[in-house]
C-alpha cells in the first residue's frame, strides 16, 4: 500500500490521480497525498481520467513538465 510506504519518501514528490480509474479511488488518492513525507508534495486530480491516461496522456505529460521544470532548471 502506497499510503504505508510514501511516509518514508522525503523527496519532492508528484500525485497525479485519474478520476476515473476504478483501482485506485479518489479517497484512495488523497489519503496517498496526506501521508506523503516530503515537504514538497504536488497532488492534481484529471477529471475523467482512466487508469491509464488513456486520452489525456499529453495533458499528464504537461503536468510533469512543469513540474519538473518548477523544481530542477
């Protein structure tokens, strides 16, 4: 269960949760995000999203450019 072992992750950390994915729920999602160790901690839900991204991998992979960009220029 990520929720137990993301306490331990001290390092920046990036969330992004599908809405529509039916393994990991949205409850599921934010509790990961709650117990996150690191001070820097990111957490975007995409509305409509499937598991896989399926249809919204470019605005996922925007997601991560940024942040990335924000963090390690």
């Amino acid at each position: 269960r990520l929720a137990d072992t993301l306490p331990h992750v001290k390092v920046p950390t990036l969330i992004v949760h599908p809405t529509a994915d039916t393994e990991i729920r949205l409850h599921q999602a934010r509790e990961i995000r709650d117990r996150s160790g690191s001070d820097d901690v990111s957490y975007h839900e995409m509305k409509g999203a499937p598991h896989y991204l399926e249809g919204h991998r470019p605005e996922a992979m925007a997601l991560v450019v940024d942040w990335l960009r924000a963090r390690f220029r």
